[in-house]
C-alpha cells in the first residue's frame, strides 16, 4: 500500500508513541474505512467549482489553444472550503476528483462544436444539443475508462506523475498553516491576473500583443509576443521541456517555411500577399500557407500514437475484462473496499441508455437517419478506443500533455473519408457530421485522461473507486448545463475566426478552427494539399529521430503532437508560454544550485504552480465577466471610458515583467529569505 494518507491516519489515533511504521496494515484501513466520502458539502463544492473551472478553462482554450488540469488547485480549495465540515483526506479527493471531471468536459466542447460555426452550421452553440454531447461524451470517457484501471494502475501500473502530485497535495491536508499559504498565492494570483487583464480588454489600455518583423531580401522575419499573464503562467506549469518543444515548432513554421515560400517567388503565392508591412506578408503567409504544415503533422503524429499504443491497449483491455469475470464469479460485496469499481453490467447498461439520446440529438442535427446511426455507432466504438489511449497516455505523461487534439484530428478525418464514400464531395452535412463525431470522441477522451488520474491519487490516499468514479458523474451534469451559456458568451463578446471590425482581436481557437479546415477540406477541397503533405512528412520525420533518442535512452524527446501543435498556434501565444516556461527552468537551476533535494524542490515550485493557477483563473473570469456588457452593448469598446489604446505596447511589456517577477519570487521566497538572514537584513 503505498504512503499519502499516513498523517490522517496517525490523527486518529489516540496514542501518540505509535509512528507511522507502528501502525498496523489493517489499523489504517480499519480508519479509512469509517471516513466519510461523498458528502453534501463536497457535492455542492463540485457543482459550483467544476463550472467556474470549466469556465475558466474554456476562455482559456479559446483563447490560447491550450486548457490546464485543475486538479491541484481544486484540492486546494477543497483543502481549505471542506475545513467547517470536519473534513478527511478522502473527502477531500472525492470533491477535487468530481470538480477536475467537470473541468475536463470543457476540452471536448471547446475543441471541437465552435467549428460548427466557423463552417457556418451554427449561429452559436446550441444549448440542448450541446448538454446532450457534453452528458454522452462525458458517461462514455468516464464509464469506458473504469475497466482500464486494475491493468493500468494495479496489475501492469504505470507512473502517472500528475495522479502522484495530487496525492502529495493531499497530504497537506492536515496542515492548515501551509494549506492557508497555498490558498494565499491562489488567491493572489486571480487578483494581479484579474487586475492586468482588466486593464487590456476591459479598459482597452494597452494592445494584447506585440509584432515586430523586418524584410531579409524578399521574406519577412516576424517576432511578436502575448501580453497575457494565463500564458506566462501555462508555460510556468508545463515546465521547459514543453516550452521549448512548443516554440522548436514555431520556429520551424515561421523561420523556416515561411521564408522558404516568400523566397520561392511563386506567382499563386505572391497572389495571396498583401503589399503591406513586413508583419502582414508573414501573416498573410502563415494565415493562408503554412499553418496547414501543422495540420498535417497533427494528423500523422495523432494515427503514429494511436498505432503505437495498439498492443499496450491490448492487453490493458484483455486484462480488464478477465478482472471483471473474476468479480462477477465472486461477488460484489466479497471485494476489498479499495478495489470497488462501478459493476460492469451497471456500465454497459448506462452505455446503451446513452446511445438513444445521442442517436437523437445526431438525427435533429443532421436530417438522415442512416447517416445519424453510423454516427453514434462510430462514436461510441472509437470513443472506447481513444478513451483507452489517452487514459494510457495520462500515465506516462499525465492528462495535461495528453494530445487530445490530434486524437480528434484523426478521428474527424477518418470518419470524415468514410462519410465521404456515403455521401459524395461537396455535401453541405459532411463537414458538420465528422465535426459532431469527433466532438463526442474529444470529450470521451478527455475525460478518460482525467479519471484515471484522479483515480491514481484516490489509490494512494485510500479512497473508494466507485464513490470516486460517481463523484466523477455527478461532476459533469452542471457543467454540462452552464458550460454552453458560458461559452457562447464569450464567443459573441470577443468574436472568433477571422479579424473584423467590430471583434478585432477574436478568439483564435486553433483546434477549432483546425477541425473546421480539415473537415471542409475533406467534401470541398480548398486546403493546400502540397503543405498538408509536407507537415505528413516533417511528423513522420520528427518519429524517425524520436525512435532513436528512444532506442539510444536518452532524457530528450521529440513528441510529434507537442511540435505539430508549436506549427500550428500562433507565434505570439507559443513565444509568451515559452518564456514562462524558460523562468520555470531558471527557478529551478537555482533550486538546484542550493542542494536543495528533489522533493524540495517540487514543493518549492508547487508554490509557483499555485500562483499560476490563480493567474490563468484571474484572467479567465475577467474574461467571462467583461463579455457580458460586450454581449449586451454589441461593442467590443463598451467599457473603454479612457479611450481605445491598441497601438501602445509598453504596458503590456511592464505587466509581463510583473508577473515574471512575481513567478520568480514566489517559489524561491525560502531562498530569498535565507539569504536576507545570512546577511543580517532581518531576524
């Protein structure tokens, strides 16, 4: 069994010689087994937090190209929240655990149904269609991955890094000065990102970003960066490896493709240049060229990761299923508390009944009845495919890094061709079909990802499975609910797709709008298939050298989707996440050259994690809540009383320098005031 709930235990035991390693196998079980789980006040802390963490995460999705796990700071906050209610460590994961479910869904919706309107399907999301997506894609990813979890985490167990730090957060839960730290820097984080966002969109202050480019003969060389504090603060949490792997493939797009074709002199592409600024031609390059390498490279690389996984998923399945025949045979109630998950036949029951409302909601988007059944029979069969894969994935590199985007890139092309032979090329219902499929396989996904995580950490605190895995349903009806309001507020206050007077800063919601080209290209064409092919090529390439950094056992890797995702994402997003991921690097060098161990150190940058995830909240709700006099007033400049400013940039610069400073403080405070002290500068 192994450590994490260790300090509630020993709380409960009246004598105080007794250590942890005098505490008996079965003592400790004997006391988990008599906390209370599932609780009033953690189900209300679920409802109400999974939907302004979701909403959180959708602003930054669209925004940005990128969502968080909020698992840690939920158990923060439920660390701290749950304090009145005479609280546990298992409580505390089973309201952390539905709160990340209902996070999670956000992915599934924000990847994939703002394409609908991007290809003109719909106006903006429809609410009930949208719930019934959100519901059926959720049940499946969370029922589809329950069987995984004996061959992932019990029989064959994998890392599962980020499933370990929740646990760890966990652990503090009887510490409650440094649990009033942790909720501290949380808080202070939403204020200063709340404060500089404000700033930028509400005020109109200062420009969200800034562009510089310069002419090398006949090619332009563009630099621009964000002035967001969500961004510094992702690139923060996703560390330098990420980072670095993210802007190696900006690099390639924008200093390597995009001069390479201004170069090239070709008449059809010159056509497509405006004759404006250095800046302009490199967007106009990148708008109508090269962000397609990266469509390329996301297809290959998301069919390469799911090839690869083909035989660990085998045997992860065929081990599951014998578990559960094991079960049937002996009982329910003959189980060991901790190895309870949801019966079987409860899950396939659940399954069938979701079908029907999917079948439905499929039929009165799309008007054909054949077409509406192959669609729910293909989603629920790849949805247990890619459920499989990223809830594989999330415990080799957690469901942070899981690469649901490109898992719904091939699912969307791949059903995509099939509609194609049905329905012949240019069929208005194609592009919208393949997008509605792949909607409830990115959902599904995401939510496998994210259960499997949750239910690691419940397997070191001591928690039940099945209370886990209903935590996670309930998780996901409120959410399910708000999520499509919140998200259609946001997309009519700031706009999305193409630049225009009235939005002229949109949402760049590159999966989105990734789907949305890919899916169209399918039925009409009209997509540079030459750049297409070429980004097929650079993927397989990127494999090619990633099998040998394998082979050889060397620290450095090349995952094809991370890069795939740098060629497609703005520059100005992957730069300003870069450079929070280089400070965390920095912070971490210095962490390092104080001898300061391991588990030190990751305590030391938790503190830095915590910060950031109250920046990207901060700025998220500012977000949401400065949308609604947009959406009301139908102008972007409504709340402006000092005047529009979008061409000054120095504020943005003094607000990033801010927030760098303050990720830097953060996590080396120890160190700082070690230093004050040796110096005698304070007591």
């Amino acid at each position: 069994m192994e450590k994490g709930y260790v300090v509630d235990v020993v709380e409960e035991i009246e004598d105080d010689v007794l250590d942890e390693e005098a505490i008996s196998m079965e003592k400790k079980e004997e006391i988990l087994s008599n906390y209370k789980e599932l609780t009033i006040p953690a189900i209300v802390l679920i409802a109400v937090f999974g939907t302004i963490l979701g909403g959180a995460n959708a602003y930054l999705g669209l925004y940005a190209g990128t969502t968080i796990s909020v698992s840690i700071p939920s158990s923060i906050m439920a660390l701290t929240l749950l304090q009145p209610f005479k609280t546990n460590v298992l409580n505390i994961n089973i309201a952390q655990t539905g709160i990340s479910a209902g996070s999670s869904l956000v992915s599934g919706l924000i990847y994939t149904l703002p394409a609908l309107i991007l290809l003109g399907f719909w106006e903006r999301l429809q609410w009930l269609e949208t719930c019934v997506i959100a519901l059926v894609g959720g049940f499946i990813g969370i029922l589809f991955s329950i069987p995984l979890r004996r061959s992932l985490i019990i029989e064959n167990p994998l890392t599962f890094p980020e499933g370990i730090a929740i646990a760890e957060v966990l652990e503090t839960s009887s510490n409650f000065k440094k649990n009033k730290i942790s909720f501290f820097l949380i808080v202070l984080g939403i204020i200063v990102g709340a404060v500089i966002k404000t700033g930028e969109t509400v005020f109109l202050l200062w420009a969200p970003l800034a562009r510089y480019a310069f002419f090398i003969g006949t090619a332009s060389i563009l630099w621009a960066t964000n002035f967001s504090p969500a961004l510094l603060a992702v690139g923060f949490i996703v560390k330098f490896k990420v980072g670095f792997i993210l802007i190696l493939g900006t690099s390639i797009c924008w200093y390597f493709f995009v001069p390479i074709l201004m170069w090239a002199d070709y008449e059809d592409i010159l056509d497509k240049i405006s004759d404006g600024s250095a800046v302009d031609q490199s967007l106009d390059i990148y708008s109508e060229y090269t962000r397609y390498i990266g469509v390329g490279a996301m297809l290959i690389g998301g069919l390469g990761t799911i090839l690869s996984l083909s035989k660990s998923l085998y045997f992860g399945v065929k081990s599951s299923l014998i578990a559960f025949s094991k079960i049937r045979k002996q009982g329910f109630s003959s189980i060991e508390r901790r190895e309870r998950d949801l019966p079987l036949p409860i899950i396939l029951v659940v399954i069938l009944a979701t079908s029907i409302p999917l079948f439905l909601a499929y039929y009165f988007l799309i008007k054909l009845w054949g077409i509406s059944f192959f669609a729910m029979i293909f989603a629920l069969t790849c949805g247990f495919l890619f459920s499989s894969i990223c809830a594989y994935l999330a415990g080799i590199v957690g469901s942070s890094n899981n690469p649901i985007s490109g898992v719904t890139l091939a699912t969307v092309v791949t059903a995509g061709v099939i509609l194609l032979l049905f329905l012949g090329r240019e069929n208005e219902i194609g592009p919208p079909t393949a997008v509605l499929i792949g909607s409830i396989i990115c959902t599904a996904s995401a939510l496998a990802g994210d259960n499997i995580q949750d239910l690691k950490a419940g397997n070191i605190v001591g928690s039940t499975p099945y209370k886990q895995q209903i935590a996670q349903v309930i998780g996901i009806f409120a959410p399910s609910l708000l999520l499509p309001i919140i998200i259609n507020f946001v997309i009519e206050a700031y706009g999305i797709g193409d630049p225009t007077s009235s939005k002229p800063n949109p949402l760049i919601a590159p999966q989105a709008n990734l789907i949305a080209d890919v899916s169209k290209a399918i039925f009409f064409g009209g997509a540079p298939i030459l750049m297409i092919v070429m980004g097929g090529v650079l993927a397989l390439v990127i494999m090619i050298i990633d099998l040998i950094l394998s082979y050889r056992k060397l620290n450095f890797r090349l995952p094809v989707l991370a890069i795939a995702l740098g060629l497609y994402i703005p520059i100005d997003v992957t730069f300003c996440l870069f450079t929070g991921s280089c400070l965390s690097y920095i912070v971490y060098f210095i962490l390092k050259k104080h001898q300061y161990n391991e588990k030190k150190i990751g305590d030391f940058m938790r503190l830095g994690v915590l910060f950031s995830a109250g920046l990207i909240s901060g700025e998220a709700i500012i977000g949401i809540l400065a949308a609604i006099p947009i959406v009301i007033s139908g102008e972007f400049d409504v709340l402006a009383v000092f005047g529009v400013y979008n061409d000054v940039v120095w504020p943005g610069f003094l607000g990033n320098l801010v927030i760098l400073l303050l990720l830097y403080i953060v996590p080396l405070y120890p160190v700082l005031i070690s230093y004050l002290k040796k110096d005698n500068l304070i007591n």
